[in-house]
C-alpha cells in the first residue's frame, strides 16, 4: 500500500554543499514542523532573502518564519556557543523566534575538548591520512557517543550531573591532549562556568523531541525533514575514511529523530547542476583546470562554514544514482543550474574505467586511478536566473534536465536558478524520466 504521509525529508545527495538550505526554506511555507536530524556546526546552510543572506550551521532553515516550529533532533550533536551565537545573530537581524525552538534533550554536546582533540589528531595525521576536517569538534563528539562517554544536553542543563560528568571527561580528555599528543591541558572551572550559563539560555528549549513529533502527526501537521552534508559523507555509505561522524543520508532520519522514517511520504535528494567537494578525499570528476576554476568563481564555491575553497568538477551520474538507490530518493531538486550559463558545452560522468576496465558502479573504494568517461551535451548561452517555469529555459538548459531524470531514473520537481529564494521553479507536474539508462532498469 503506498505511503500517504505528507511529511517530507531533504537531503544531499553529494558531498555536501547542495543548497538545502535554500530549498527547505522555499518548502518550508508548506509545512508546520522543520526538523534537523544529524550533523553538527561543521555543516552550513545559506539562505538569500532580497538583500539579506542567512547562514545556518546547527539552526534548521525554516527558523526564518516566525509560524515554524523548528526542531533539532537527538542526532545533531549541539555546540551550545555556536547555537546561541546563531540565535543572537538572528536577533541582530530583527527575526525573534527563539522560541519557536526546540532541541532535543538527548542531542550529544560538543565541548572544548572536543575541539582541541579534533586540532590534535588532524596537525598529527601525515599528509596522506588527514580528513580535512571543519575543526569543530564534531568527530571527537560522535566518537564519545559511541564510547558511552557522552553528555547529552538533559545532562548539561542539570548542574550538579554536568559537573559530574565534566570532571570526569575533562582528566581523560586532557591525559590524551597531553601525553598523546603533547598538547595544551584545559582547565575545568573556566569551562565549567561558561558552559552552565549556555545551559541556563537553552534550558527552557530543551525537551522530548520524539514525543513532540509523534503528537504533531497526530495532530495533521506537515513534517519537513532536513539532513546535513550530503549522503556520499555517510559515515556509512559514503566514501570512507573521507566522509562525517553521522548518517547523512535518508537513512539518518529515523536514529536522528526517534520518529519512524516509514511514516515520511517523499524523499527528494539534491543535487546542483555539477559537482563539489570540500576537503580531503577522493573526488573522480575533479578538474584541476580553467574550467574547474570557472566552476568556482562563477558559483562562490567557498564553504559556509570554513570559508575554504570548494573543489569542482563535472556532474557525476555514478555517485548520483548511487545516492538515490541508498537514499530511496523519490525526486530531485536540481540547484545551481544557472552557474553553467555560457558554457559551450557540460559534460556527465556516466561511468568511470580503471586501467582500461569499466566499472559503471559505485565502488567501495574510489581508486586514485579512476577516470571518467564522460558524455557532453549542449550549453546554453542565454542567461536563465530571470525564468518562472520550465518553458523559460532554453531548449539545452531543458534538455540537460531530462538528461538528468532519464539516466538517474528519478523525476525533478524542482530547479534552482539563482541564489534568492524567488529563484526557483517548482515543477507541478513533475520532469519524469523517459526511456534512459536508469528508467530502462540498467543500474550503475
């Protein structure tokens, strides 16, 4: 029987850098509860309204109307002062909806050690074994949570337990940073007071999340879900060792939230037009040249969160039909179409050959050796930020998109053509794919 359910899930379904931020924001008028379930403050989401351009790392996207309410799920791991500089940049701003808010009281918190552990284990890694990290802590986080040494946010808000716990943690963390890698030690007291005063901001937000849901369903509400980064970084599923400490994927959802994912209805994956990675890691449509260059300036290809340059390629439809078959992505929203206005050319990966042999799918481990083979469609010249539908666009710029439904097998029910949130198409009925690769039941 197919699932009714109205709620929604968006994810990436690259390395990152999608632009989900932008498109939960356009959809989230649709919905009453926005939900984020995994990550932490090393993911970035920016959001352009008119003039003003929003940049969300731990804050789901629809924070920005003031009728949401905005949920951060027990899968985030939450580094108090940089949720609450978040919150404080908003109000600068005049958007006061704090109180729409509501964290998770199971959500693991990011501590300073944490951080420093991050700094020391990636200055320690030779030069072939660093990940290329945000640097905020987010790794060491996830790894005390798996290790059962964690502290939760109902931990942080009770004085006496977090004081507890601190100690505890802090003579361990500190006996690593020292005698492994020959660090600076913290002192507890220091963290120990500006720690209790983010509790004291956050305690009124912080409550059962799971339940909170459950009873939105119950009341007809529309759920919209938002991962972070994007599902080839599944620490699972992804390209590891290069990939986050979570579950980025669709997957992620269910553990994130405590909120069943058989009761979401629709997964749509994004994607933009071409391809980026931020990092280390293997990355098989990477150009190193004038036009990967071009990718770069013309997109603003600098991460939200670091400011580091993005590496850029073609559009990889390996890795794309790869993260909808582990994603059960149900369609697409293609971003950053308009960043190939002018070229003459774009080209696709379709399939990837090492030495001389084809492998058309995703492996396991991306080898330094792969090449591309890539197929070239037609550019556009005409400029298309200006287009409110489908039948604006140039004939190439359309039929790149029908490329891109046929051989992911995937419909497109949204396109991006400029960074406001007015720049957007909603396709109603959605691009279906025709006969392509995918849609013929041939799976790379």
């Amino acid at each position: 029987m197919p699932n009714q359910s109205k709620h929604l899930c968006v994810v990436g379904i690259q390395w990152g850098d999608e632009g989900k931020g932008k498109v939960v924001d356009v959809l989230s008028s649709e919905f009453d509860v926005v939900v984020r379930y995994q990550g932490g403050a090393n993911a970035g989401h920016t959001v352009k309204i008119g003039e003003k351009e929003y940049v969300f790392h731990l804050l789901p996207s629809g924070i920005l109307q003031a009728d949401k309410v905005c949920v951060i799920g027990n899968g985030v791991v939450i580094d108090p002062r940089a949720l609450i500089e978040e919150l404080d940049q908003l109000r600068k701003s005049g958007i006061e909806h704090e109180d729409n808010l509501w964290i998770s009281d199971r959500a693991h918190v990011v501590l300073p050690y944490h951080r420093a552990l991050d700094q020391a284990r990636e200055t320690a890694a030779s030069a072939g074994g660093k990940i290329g990290t945000t640097l905020r802590g987010i790794g060491p986080c996830y790894t005390d949570k798996a290790a059962r040494l964690g502290i939760r946010m109902i931990d942080l808000i009770d004085a006496e337990r977090f004081r507890t716990m601190l100690q505890r943690n802090l003579a361990l963390k500190n006996a690593e940073l020292s005698k492994v890698y020959g660090g600076q030690t913290l002192e507890f007291e220091p963290i120990l007071e500006e720690y209790l005063r983010y509790a004291d901001r956050l305690r009124p937000r912080v409550r059962d999340i799971s339940e909170l849901l459950l009873r939105a369903e119950r009341e007809g509400r529309r759920i919209l879900f938002e991962g972070a980064q994007g599902s080839l970084l599944d620490v699972d599923l992804g390209t590891y060792p290069y990939v986050t400490s979570s579950n980025t994927s669709f997957l992620g959802l269910g553990a994130g939230t405590g909120f069943s994912q058989r009761r979401v209805g629709t997964v749509l994956g994004i994607t933009k037009a071409y391809s980026t990675r931020v990092g280390e890691g293997p990355f098989p449509t990477e150009l190193k040249d004038a036009t990967g260059d071009r990718l770069r300036a013309i997109g603003n290809e600098f991460g939200a969160t670091t400011g580091r340059p993005r590496r850029c390629g073609w559009l990889d439809m390996v890795a794309i039909r790869y993260a909808v078959q582990l994603g059960d992505i149900d369609a697409l929203a293609i971003t950053k179409l308009d960043v190939l206005d002018g070229f003459e050319e774009v080209r696709v990966a379709m399939s990837y050959q090492l030495s001389g042999k084809p492998i058309e799918s995703f492996p396991t481990v991306l080898d330094p050796g792969l090449e591309p083979n890539y197929v070239a469609l037609p550019g556009w010249k005409k400029p298309i930020t200006d287009a409110k539908k489908l039948e604006d666009l140039p004939r190439p710029t359309r039929d790149y998109l029908q490329f891109i439904a046929d051989e992911s097998g995937c419909p497109i029910s949204m396109v991006s053509v400029g960074k406001d949130r007015s720049a957007t198409i909603q396709l109603r009925p959605w691009l279906e794919p025709g006969p392509g690769r995918a849609a013929r039941g041939v799976h790379a």
